[in-house]
C-alpha cells in the first residue's frame, strides 16, 4: 500500500487535484469529492503504469500543515 498527499483546488466551474510526489498525475471533478475519487483512480493507474514500465514508485515525502495569520 502507498501513501501519497494530494493537493485539491477550486478553480472557475470544478475542482482539480495533484500529488506534489508523483508530477503529471492530475484529476478534476465537478466535485471536491469527485475530484479526491478521480485522484485515487489516477494514482492507482499511475502506479500500475511505473511498475507496468519497471520504473520505482516513488516515496510520498509530501505534507501539509495550515498556518494561522
């Protein structure tokens, strides 16, 4: 099992979504929740992908914390 951040944005009409650890993976959904679903189905293919080519799967080395101003 990996564990990967995902990063999910509004943007105009949808929302879109990445992983910083695994660059050209991206998502959109009409939904936040759309997007968090397409994302994991994305990554899921990425990774049959890399390992489908022998490439490695990178490690998450990604986090998040939110800042008080």
């Amino acid at each position: 099992m990996f564990r990967f951040l995902i990063i999910i944005e509004k943007a105009d009409g949808n929302y879109s979504a990445y992983s910083p650890d695994l660059p050209g993976c991206v998502a959109t959904g009409k939904t936040r929740e759309e997007a968090e679903k397409n994302m994991h189905e994305a990554i899921a293919f990425h990774i049959e992908g890399l390992k489908d080519d022998g490439l490695p799967i990178p490690e998450g080395k990604s986090s998040a914390s939110w800042v008080l101003v």
